[in-house]
C-alpha cells in the first residue's frame, strides 16, 4: 500500500505528463488491492481474518475503479503505470496495470 500511495503522491507532486511505472509483489494471500477516496487499500487474508494495510495520498484519483483484483486475482509481481493528467483546473492521478 506504501509503496503505490508513496508513487501516486511523486506524480501528483511532478504535475501533468508525470509518469512512473512501478512494480508490486502480490503475495497469494491477497485478496484486494485498490485506490480510490485518497487512500490505497491492500487486503490480505490471514489465519485471523483479512488485514487491510492502507495508505493515504493526497492525489486525487481518478480511477475510481482501480482494483487489482477485481476481475481476475492478481498475485506474484506485476507491474502497474502511475500517470498525472490535466482535468479542467484540477491534477488527477490515473493508474493502469
């Protein structure tokens, strides 16, 4: 959750065009990873019940949708694009896998 929310914050920071691509490590575990409401969630299941690591960001995100997981269960390492773009007066982050 760090790791993503850290990258979403640098490219909010760096403005319009910014762009880093990063790489997650999935463990099998993992139930849900997404971005939306200014915070990432990753949810992992344990032998006490799910975990939710969360992170905040300051970014507005504009994928609302952004989850992981949600149609097919991600696990193992992967690679996710970070992206600032212009919308009206505001600076929206856009995430892609």
């Amino acid at each position: 959750a760090r790791t993503l929310a850290d990258t979403i914050n640098t490219v909010y920071a760096q403005g319009p065009g910014a762009q880093r691509e990063i790489l997650l490590n999935a463990p099998v575990s993992t139930q849900d990873i997404y971005a939306s409401d200014g915070e990432v969630v990753v949810r992992i299941k344990t032998a006490n019940g799910d975990f939710d690591a969360v992170a905040p960001t300051i970014a507005a995100i504009s994928a609302s949708n952004f989850n992981l997981t949600q149609n097919e269960k991600k696990t193992g390492l992967f690679r996710v694009t970070v992206t600032a773009v212009q919308n009206g007066d505001q600076v929206e982050v856009e995430i892609s896998d």
